[in-house]
C-alpha cells in the first residue's frame, strides 16, 4: 500500500519518471543489443576458427578475469552511485576516490595473477599463458570503464555512457576477428582482445569530462579513502560470492575435466551472458531511482516494473532455448559445439530468468543502504553450488554444470524473496510473470513444429507478442500504457 500523502502524480501509472525510465531501459537496451551482437560474434569467430581447445583456454582467461575483478569492483560503484544519486555535489570526490582505490588494487591483482600464472606455467606453454594473462589484464583493466559507468548512473545520464560502452565493444570485435583472420592464433585474439577493451577506459574518460565531471583529485586523502570503504565490506563481500556464483561453473570444468569441456560449456553459456545484459540494462535504469527514493512501496513499485521486462524477454528466450536449442547451437558454433551442447544449454535455458529476479531483488534491498540479508543469500547459493559442482561435475561433466548453475540462482531468488519481506515487501511476481508465461506457451507450439529454425522463430514471435500484449492489457496494463506515452512522446519531439 502506498503512503495516505502521496500525491496523484506519484501514484499515477504512468508519472513522468516512469515514463523516463522505461525510455531509457530502452535507449540502453538497443546499444547494448548491439554491444552484445559484436561479442557473440567475436565468440563464434574464436569457436570456429580457434578449434574447441583453444577456445576453451580463451574462455578459462575470460573466466579467471572476471574473478579477478572482484577485489578492484568491491562494491564501491554502488557506493558511488548511492551517495552521489542522494547528494550529486560529492559526484567528482567520489569519483577520484574510486579511481585511486580501483589503481592500487588493480596493481595489486594483476601481480598476483601474474606471479601464480608463470609460477604454475610450463615451458612449452609460454604462449598459452602470456595469451591468457593479456585477457586477464584486459578484463581487470576494463573495472575503469565501469567507474565512469557508475558516475553516469548517479547523474541519471546513462544514455550517454552507453555510447562508449557500444564503441568499445565494436572495435574490439572488428580487432579479435581481424586477428583470427589473418591466422595469428589464440595470441593475437588476446593482443586484439585487449587493445580493444583499453579504448574504453579513455573514451568514458573524455565524455563524462565534455559533460562537465570531472574527478576531483585534491579532495583524494587518507580519511575520504576511509570513509569511502566505510559500508562497503557487506557489497564487497556480496560482489565476490555473486561473481563467484557466475564463474565458479566454467573453473570447475576445467579442473575436474579439461579444455574441451570448457570450450562445450563456454559456447552454450555465452547465450546466458549475452541475455543477461537485459538485466544491467533494468537495474541501471531503476536502481538510481531506488536509492534516491528509497521507501519500500517506492523500491517495490520499481523492482516490479523492473521484473516485468525481464519476464517479457526471458521467459520467451528461454522457451526457445528449451525448443531449439540444438539448433541455435549448430547455427551458431557448428556440429561440434551443438552435438556436444545441447542438454548444457537446455539446463542453462532458466538461468537468465532466475539470474535476473536476483539481480534485481538484491538491488530493491540495497537500495537503502547495504544489508546482511543480500549477504546471506548469496552465500547459501555459493555453497549450495560448490557443493553440487565437486559432486556431480567428475560424474557428469558439464552438464551437471549447467543445472547447478540454474538451480543456484532458483535457490538464491527464494533466499532473498523471502528474506526481503520485512524490508522492502514481496514484489507481486505472479501479475508480472503471467503474461509472458502464458504467452509463451502459446508460442511454443510453432517452435515445436517439424520447421527450419528461422521460421519457426519469426511464427513464436508474432504469436508470442498480440498474445502478451492481451494478456497484458487485463493483468497489469501499465506496462502498455508507459509504451504508449513513450511512442506518443517521441512523436512530439
């Protein structure tokens, strides 16, 4: 229930900043489409023409990067854009002050990495390892680009860093294919790999400053290093086990199995990593309006718009994953990767829903601040993963992979659903998923019909979209109203 002194133009369904957000969930939403479509065909290119092997030691370095963040990330761009969005003239202090605290522990990462790499490295595999920590380096580095992105949120600007973000992604896919081109192997992709994502950095850099933001060094002292890492330790530590959660799977394949594996696991995971995208694309839209009004039936409101458009791209995604999958994977990767991958990715078919009802659950509850609640949920589905993967990976390769990593996120979206009820309520889930369940459903019939693949998608989606908007219109007609005041509102300017 929303508060006796709300005025009518906040409960109004479609308020202006309603409006704005879901604008704005799609300006970055179609940059991001973009974005993504460059990196999925950066991957088919490795798959192709790196051979199942190699593809599979570039996978394993994308995976120890992205774990390797975690000490540099700790948590603080949410600070950053809690504090500013609260109180936008600390903007630039707290933005200088994440950019020395992400240096010293980047530097201190990349040496660690680095020392264990050549210490653990044979001879015979110096190439492999120099390639290896190029795209390690490459994906710690890019945690500056991710600063800025931070900056842009707490100003509600994210349109324009997006930009940068799309930039990045194209020139480093026009670089890795020219690379796997021109015959130059798995080290040439790591050399194009991380020339490519170092433009970012620089380029957001160079935007935020033409808009006016700038880092404000001389307020950079002992004590705003204090108070900036002061509330940080409960998202750092939810950062890591969260990242951990999403990286740990592709790790575990290749201790308990080998290359090959990796390189299986890593084509079918890529499409949860590319669809999971939608989901920063949301909570970058909504989180800011969470922290800036953090009252509960104001952060519920939000978290259930929010999940109204994961559930209006997933759950649909995620029938064609269950229908088709064997083949997008042959369509994609080829007869290998898809004989190979296709129950991996049938498990992996839920993750991008799950994933996102717990990425935007866990922002609804630190969006007032940080709390052990998001801690303890993460925790128990950590554990929970760990534990199935040194189970069941030796016995079922990576395919036991792919359920635990599904059914991790199931465990923790129910941890914190109802862990959450005493600080933010419990988001209506059934209003916001039903549409596109039932919708759905109805579309599965021509993804199961005996047709090629293309047209068997183009039927799913015109049945799937008169079906939700139906469906839509009497469970929860906001959703089409705020699409109607945005066509309306791009037709007047």
């Amino acid at each position: 229930m929303d508060e006796p002194g709300e005025s009518a133009a906040q409960d109004a369904p479609t308020s202006d900043r309603t409006v704005r957000t879901a604008r704005t969930i799609v300006v970055l939403g179609v940059t991001e489409v973009i974005g993504k479509l460059s990196m999925v065909l950066l991957f088919i290119g490795a798959a192709r023409i790196l051979g199942v092997a190699d593809f599979g030691a570039f996978a394993y370095a994308l995976a120890v990067g992205a774990l390797a963040t975690l000490i540099p990330l700790w948590g603080y761009d949410t600070i950053v854009v809690q504090r500013a969005s609260a109180d936008p003239g600390q903007l630039r202090a707290l933005l200088a002050q994440l950019i020395v605290m992400r240096t010293v522990l980047v530097a201190l990462v990349l040496a660690i990495v680095c020392a264990v790499a050549f210490g653990f490295s044979r001879s015979s595999d110096t190439r492999t390892t120099v390639a290896g920590l190029l795209v390690v380096a490459a994906v710690v580095l890019d945690t500056y680009t991710e600063a800025y992105r931070s900056a842009a949120a707490a100003m509600q600007r994210q349109n324009t860093i997006a930009v940068v973000h799309l930039l990045q992604r194209l020139l480093t896919a026009a670089w890795v294919l020219t690379a796997l081109l021109l015959d130059t192997g798995l080290l040439g992709l790591a050399v194009a790999y991380a020339t490519g994502t170092a433009v970012g950095p620089v380029a957001a850099m160079l935007l935020l400053r033409r808009q006016g933001v700038r880092a404000d060094w001389g307020t950079v002292s002992t004590g705003s290093l204090v108070r900036l890492n002061r509330g940080t330790w409960m998202i750092g530590l939810e950062t890591v086990v969260a990242m951990a959660l999403f990286r740990l799977d592709t790790l575990f394949v290749g201790w308990l199995v080998d290359n090959r594996a990796v390189g299986v696991y890593a084509a079918a995971y890529r499409l949860l990593e590319t669809a999971v995208f939608v989901c920063w694309v949301v909570a970058r839209a909504v989180f800011p309006l969470m922290a800036a009004d953090p009252r509960p039936h104001r952060v519920r409101r939000n978290t259930e718009r929010g999940i109204g458009v994961l559930a209006a791209v997933f759950i649909p995604y995620m029938t064609v994953l269950l229908c088709r999958g064997h083949d997008v994977l042959l369509l994609l990767y080829g007869e290998q990767f898809a004989d190979a991958g296709t129950d991996v990715l049938r498990w992996l078919a839920p993750a991008p829903l799950l994933f996102g009802l717990v990425y935007l659950v866990t922002d609804s509850l630190t969006a007032a601040g940080p709390t052990l609640r998001v801690l303890t949920g993460a925790v128990i589905a950590l554990a929970v993963n760990v534990a199935l993967n040194l189970l069941l990976i030796p016995r079922f390769g990576a395919t036991a992979a792919a359920f635990v990593t599904s059914l991790s996120y199931a465990v923790e979206a129910v941890v914190l659903v109802l862990l959450g009820q005493s600080r933010v309520g419990r988001p209506r889930l059934s209003r916001t998923l039903l549409p596109a369940v039932v919708a759905s459903g109805v579309a599965a019939g021509p993804l199961l019909a005996p047709w090629p693949l293309a047209p068997a998608l183009l039927v799913a989606a015109v049945v799937y979209v008169p079906c939700w908007m139906v469906i839509a219109r009497r469970i929860d007609p906001e959703q089409l109203r705020v699409l109607r005041d945005m066509v309306k509102r791009r037709k007047r300017t």
